[in-house]
C-alpha cells in the first residue's frame, strides 16, 4: 500500500479496437472508447446479433442502451451505447461469426 509521501506513474497507451465477451458481459473497444454489455444484456444482444446475421441489420434498445448493426460487403460494422452516445466497431465475417457463436452458447 502506497503512503502518503510515494507515488507510481507508469507509461499507459490506447489499446487497439477489439471485441471481448465473457459470463460477464461484453466489451466493444473502438481505442479510445468502450462500452459495456453487462450479463443481464448478453440474451438480447444474441438475439440481435443473429438478427444481423439473417437480416443484414438491426438496432434493439432497452431503455436508452441500444445494440445494433449491419453487415457492410466482408464487414459486420457494430455499434452499442446510449442513444446519444455510441461506440463502434468493424469485423470481418470470421470474427462476427465467432462472436455469434460465442454469444448463442
């Protein structure tokens, strides 16, 4: 435990954008933004996402979060957030896929 005359400072950077999902809920990480999908969401997150899957689109909204998105050629671009304030991000169909598949589990 540090007292009250130390201090750390350590360099720090933004990570590179990714997509990470566990029991706990799911991260959508643009850089220098993320937003959190908390487990109680990850049902109707699956759902969307298959809606995506089928339809080529979706936005689903439970009071102001919303999760949504669209395949765009090779690409699945998804977006999550509040409504007036959202996070996205770009994956090809092999890693849309594999989030899919790991969601519907």
């Amino acid at each position: 435990m540090l007292d009250s005359t130390s201090s750390l400072t350590v360099q720090a950077r933004l990570p590179n954008p990714y997509v990470h999902v566990d029991n706990r809920g799911l991260i959508l990480c643009n850089g220098p933004r993320c937003v959190c999908i908390p487990a109680s969401g990850l049902r109707a997150c699956a759902e969307t996402l298959e809606i995506i899957f089928s339809e080529k689109r979706a936005t689903r909204t439970q009071g102001q979060h919303l999760v949504g998105g669209y395949i765009d050629g090779g690409y699945v671009v998804l977006y999550a957030g509040t409504q007036d304030d959202l996070v996205s991000v770009s994956l090809n169909n092999s890693e849309f896929d594999a989030l899919r598949q790991a969601l519907s589990r």
